[in-house]
C-alpha cells in the first residue's frame, strides 16, 4: 500500500548548519507531497508542498523538490536556526484520497 | 481567526470511563480528521468525514465513535477508555480537491489512568 519513510531523529545541529530530512514514498501516481511542522505544544502546520513532478516547494529558507525518479521529497535549508527545532513531518495523499504521514523528525538546533 | 478549534485540551479519565472531544472550524470545509499522535508512529488517523452527516472508518478506528452533524463539528467519542488510548488528539479540516492542505488544531492531550 502507499506509505512515507523518513529518517530517523532526532536530528540534533549547531546554528547556521545545513539540514537534510529525507524522505521517500511508495504511491500509485504521482500524488501531491507536503511537509508539515510541529513546534512544541503546537498542531501542525504546512510548510510547503509540491503537486507535480520536478516542483520545488519552498518557504521560510526550506526547500524540497518532488524527484519522481527516486520517489523522493526530501527537505532542505542551508542555514537552520534555534527557532527552527521543531518535528518535521513528510505526507502524501494516497490513492484514497487520505493523507498519510511519515513518522516525523525531531531537529533540534543548538545555540 | 480561530481556524480549528479543539475542546477540551487535557483531560484526565480513569479506564471505562466515557468522553467526547469536539473540534469546530469556522472555514467552511467540508472534509474533517481525526488522527491520534503517538511517540515514534506519526499521526494515524482515527477517523474522517467528507460531508455533513457521513464518517467513515481510517486506519485505527477500534473503540471510538464520531459524529459529524453539523459542518463545522465532528465530535470523537471514547465510549469505555482504555489505557491504550492514552495520546494526543489533533483535529483537521481541509476543502475538496486533490492537493488541499490540511489545516490543524492545536491538540488536545488525553490520559487514560
């Protein structure tokens, strides 16, 4: 069936790293792919997203491009800061129509 | 601009005991979630509903009930808790389409002792 893989946390970096959260998925055609946030105490929120193959999604200096080939959506930012530790959550809709989530990546980003 | 609004945001029940989570959204949508958090799985959604008066059953949907009678609620029940339904609760809505995004609520923390 359709599933989200991403790796492992928790992540732990020092300010101004870059980060790399890999993500992969199983779907039949090319379903539309988001990364989603959760701050501390918080619900999630929508960080980006890609609808179609070869899209880059981007926001707040986080990138992630929908490779169909590798069947991959991995996220990206050259410089992370403190207020970026949160979980980070890859999703895709499957043939459903449901969202499904990868098991999220906790970052944490020290001073 | 509440967006999804979850009630309540902790409770304690003891195990057979009976409550209800209510989530309202003030957006219109006509697609409503629940999903359960817990360490190291994800969400997982419990159940979800398409429209008003339908719900339908998602990946872990064993002892709880929803109800979805007016649009802007959906309401999850727990009709005898058990220690095993001890997690976190987030609520969801989005609008129709194939690439809508999910809008969340803030949670709510249930233990069941």
């Amino acid at each position: 069936g359709d599933s989200v893989t991403q790796m492992e946390g928790p992540v732990t970096l020092s300010e101004e790293a870059f980060l790399t959260i890999n993500c992969t998925y199983t779907a039949t055609g090319y379903p539309s792919l988001f990364w989603y946030v959760q701050y501390p105490g918080e619900g999630l929120q929508l960080l980006l997203k890609a609808t179609k193959a070869d899209d880059k999604g981007s926001n707040k200096g986080f990138e992630a491009t929908y490779r169909k080939e590798t069947t991959s959506f991995h996220l990206e930012k050259g410089s992370v800061q403190v207020s970026d530790s949160a979980v980070y959550f890859c999703a895709s809709y499957n043939q459903g129509g449901k969202l499904i989530f990868g098991q999220g990546t906790e970052l944490s980003v020290k001073p | 601009n509440a967006g999804v609004t979850q009630t309540p945001k902790f409770r304690v029940l003891k195990t057979g005991q009976s409550m209800t989570l209510l989530c309202a959204q003030d957006m219109n949508h006509e697609y409503m979630y629940w999903y359960r958090q817990d360490p190291g799985m994800g969400l997982r959604l419990i159940h979800y509903s398409v429209g008003e008066g339908t719900t339908a059953k998602g990946e872990v949907p064993d002892g709880y009930n929803v109800s979805r009678l007016k649009k802007q609620n959906f309401l999850l029940g727990l009709e005898s808790a058990a220690p095993s339904q001890t997690s976190v609760y987030f609520c969801a809505s989005r609008a129709t389409g194939p690439t809508g995004e999910l809008f969340f609520g803030e949670g709510s923390r249930l233990t069941v002792l």
